[in-house]
C-alpha cells in the first residue's frame, strides 16, 4: 500500500494578538491539534508559514526550535504530562535548567510559581501523590516557567472533572491577565468560551467563523439547541 | 519563497549542565529500580562469568609459573596441561565460544529491555522536548544511565566472578595457592570486566537512545497511556 497524502489544513489564514485569549474549537479530525502544533512549531507545515513575534518559525533549525520550545512557549497537555520521577518542583524548575537558570534563582521562582497555582505545600510530592487538578496546575506552573509569551494548552480540561476544569480555566484566565501571557486552547470544552476573546471554530482544515466573546452567549444558545 | 525573515532571536541557548544530567539520570535510576535491576542482572551474569574465566586463567598461570610441584601435579589431575617452560596458558576454544555467546547474549539482553524502556518513556521523552531539551540531551541521559548501569553491574559481576574463582582454586588446588596468587593481576582482570561491562552497556543502549533522541516532541501531545 502506497502513502497517501492528506491535506489536512486548507488555507488558514490566522492573527493572534499578544496578551489574547484563543480558543480552537472544532470536531475530531477538523485539523484543530494539527493547527495548534504548527502554532507550537511541534510540527512544520508543508507549505506556508507560522510567525511567532516577526519571527518564521518554520525557517528555524533544531537547535532555534528547542530555544522557542524552551523560552517562548509554554505547553499544557490533556494528560498533564508531569515527567513521573521528578517532584513538583523538579518539573516547574526544569525549563528553567534547560534556559541555564542558576539552581537557587530557579528553586526561588519555581515556588514562587507553585504558589501562584495554590501547591506551594506539595512542591516535594512526586505526579502519582498528586490529583489530576494539581498536576495539571503543576503543568500550568511548568508552563509559565520561563516566562513565556505564548501558553499552549491542548485540551487542558479533558481528562478532568467538571469542577476541576473550571478551577484550571480560571486559573489560566487569570494568568492571561495577570502577566499578559497569550493563551491558545484547543479544545472541546464549553466552558472555555465563557473566558475567552476569540473562539476560532475549524472544521475541514478551514476556519469556519471566528466569534468575539460578545458575540458568544448568541452562539452557544445555538449549541445547545442542536 | 515568501516569509524568509532570518531568524534573529538573542542568546539562542539551551543548556544542560552535566551535573543536572547525572542527577536527572540517578533519579531516573532510584524510581525504575526494578527495570534497571532487570537490566542489570544480565550484566551481572555476563562479567561474573567473564571475570570468573579471567580470574581463574590468572590463578592457573601464576600455578604452572610457580615451583611448586605439588600445585603443578594437581592442575595437571584438573586435566590442565602445563605449558613447556615459557609457554602461556590460553583460554581453549570452548571457552572462548561460551564468552562471545554469553556477551552477545547479554548485550542482546540490554537492547531489548531498552527498548522498552524507551517505548514506556516516550511520554517523557516527548515532554522534556517540549520544554527544550535537545536530541542530545535525551542521548546524553540514557547514555549516563548506561554507564552507571555498567558499572554497578560489572563492579557486582567481577567481584563475584573473582571470588568464585579464588574459592574453587583454593578447593580444588589447596591453600598453597594464596601464596602464589597475583593480587595486581586479579585486580586487572576484574578492572578489565569493569571496563567491558561498561562498554557492553553503552553498545545496548545506544540503538535505543538514538531511537528516543531522534523522537519528535509531537508524541508528547499524543494523548498515549
């Protein structure tokens, strides 16, 4: 059997402002995760480019790839992804080991951002002592270790709760708008609307509509009505 | 091509000291104590058996070296044929097969549970990319644990080999044999099966380690349990 080739994303013509609050909604197969990581450069488009602050980040070697992984982007997965033999703080602080912060500045700032996400008291427990809500604050910790400008979270609340999920849509909306991190959310969550700016609805590798938050109550009454 | 803007991003480094490498390593270590005992074992069998066969080589040369008669009588009741006078006691060729065939084993031993190992860090593997490691990050972990690996193992490996050995050569060729016994000589064969533990150990891991180096960050993404 021969490869086939799938376009997966047609023409996707996409601004996100700093600072902003994006969420990529859109059914399985819509191209929604393969959007968000060319956004996360996890992925490189076969044609086309992915700007990330003037800069094409498809042009980018490994080694410029790793330093945007490391400095620019903080990532938030559905299944938390805490690397299971390190502690709390072991996982916030790693980042800031990879940047060549000094032990002592980046056990400071990585309590200081475990405190920020309300697990300052766990910072030694290791992922299995931890719920899934705290390790995904963990994660949101980890995220923001090198200060960066853009927060990706694929589908944060999927494996959460209801209540939960809430907590950690709160805390993100919080921290948009505390440190001006820009936050783009691919996800299937509702309530996620509810925070942000923009929803971005992709279907078949096209962006269906873009809605403005004011524009939003309208459309999900339509949802629920469907 | 449009949008060919050079990339102009200030001190674009990223680092891992490593001191933080051993460490992550160690931990890696401590938590996956049973795997890594795992691997370890078949390291453990394959020096002590190399160790036990060096040892023992080295006990029967200082033997047939010596004057005493009575010692060179009893290797020669083992059915061990002492050398004309400047001759050099070898390993027989049975020998020399069951060695390569228990090395090749063990390093075969090495690869797979690697592999598996890898498979079950891909997760971890793909995050750390995520958050900035390099390929040669990853390569320089699962190297690092390699080699601590090599060496708890073929240190436990050679000291047990060398001490069966020393043990059946007081059995079987009496007491009179401590005297004739060369320490330094014991010592370099047991520095020898450290060595190669360590280098059988980095040859096992080095497929895998490339394979969890080479990985993509995306698999971190991938929802996988």
């Amino acid at each position: 059997m021969g490869k086939t080739i799938v376009q997966v994303l047609k023409g996707i013509d996409l601004e996100i402002r700093a600072g902003e609050y994006v969420s990529i909604m859109g059914p399985s197969g819509s191209g929604k995760t393969t959007l968000f990581n060319m956004i996360g450069g996890l992925d490189k488009p076969s044609s086309g480019s992915v700007f990330i602050d003037e800069i094409d980040i498809s042009q980018l070697d490994a080694y410029e790839l790793a330093w945007l992984r490391c400095r620019k982007i903080g990532y938030i997965f559905q299944t938390f992804n805490i690397i299971q033999v390190m502690t709390a703080l072991e996982n916030v602080t790693l980042p800031m080991v990879f940047a060549g912060v000094s032990d002592d500045e980046a056990r400071e700032r990585g309590m200081d951002l475990l405190d920020l996400v309300g697990l300052k008291k766990r910072f030694l427990h290791k992922p299995f002592e931890l719920s899934g809500g705290q390790q995904q604050r963990v994660a949101i910790a980890r995220a923001l270790a090198n200060d960066p400008a853009i927060i990706l979270a694929d589908e944060p609340t999927g494996n959460l709760d209801l209540s939960t999920g809430e907590e950690i849509i709160k805390l993100l909306k919080l921290l948009s708008q505390e440190k001006g991190v820009t936050i783009i959310s691919a996800t299937h969550d509702l309530k996620m609307l509810n925070v942000s700016d923009r929803v971005i609805w992709i279907s078949d590798g096209k962006i269906e509509k873009i809605e403005k938050r004011e524009e939003l109550s309208i459309s999900l009454g339509q949802i629920g009505e469907k | 091509m449009q949008g060919k803007i050079k990339p102009n991003l200030p001190q674009k480094q990223v680092v891992l000291p490593f001191k933080k490498s051993v460490e992550i390593a160690v931990k890696s270590i401590n938590s996956r104590f049973f795997r890594t005992l795992i691997t370890t074992m078949s390291l453990i069998l394959a020096i002590s058996f190399y160790a036990y066969i060096k040892v023992n080589l080295d006990i029967i040369s200082s033997i047939a070296a010596s004057n005493d008669k009575a010692a060179i009588q009893r290797l020669s009741l083992q059915g061990i044929e002492v050398p004309e006078e400047g001759g050099v006691l070898g390993l027989s060729p049975q020998e020399r097969w069951l060695l390569f065939l228990s090395l090749l084993v063990c390093v075969v031993g090495i690869v797979n549970t690697q592999l598996m190992a890898v498979a079950d860090r891909f997760r971890e593997i793909g995050t750390m990319k995520c958050l900035g490691a390099l390929d040669r990050f990853v390569l320089r972990l699962f190297l690092i644990e390699a080699v601590l690996q090599g060496l708890i193992g073929s240190a436990l490996g050679g000291a047990a080999g060398a001490v069966i050995a020393c043990l059946g050569a007081l059995v079987k060729y009496g007491s009179s044999v401590i005297g004739l016994m060369s320490v330094n000589q014991i010592l370099t064969s047991v520095l020898s099966a450290v060595v190669l533990g360590c280098l059988l150990s980095i040859l096992g891991v080095l497929y895998p380690a490339l394979l969890a180096a080479k990985m993509q960050p995306v698999e971190a993404m991938r929802g996988r349990d």
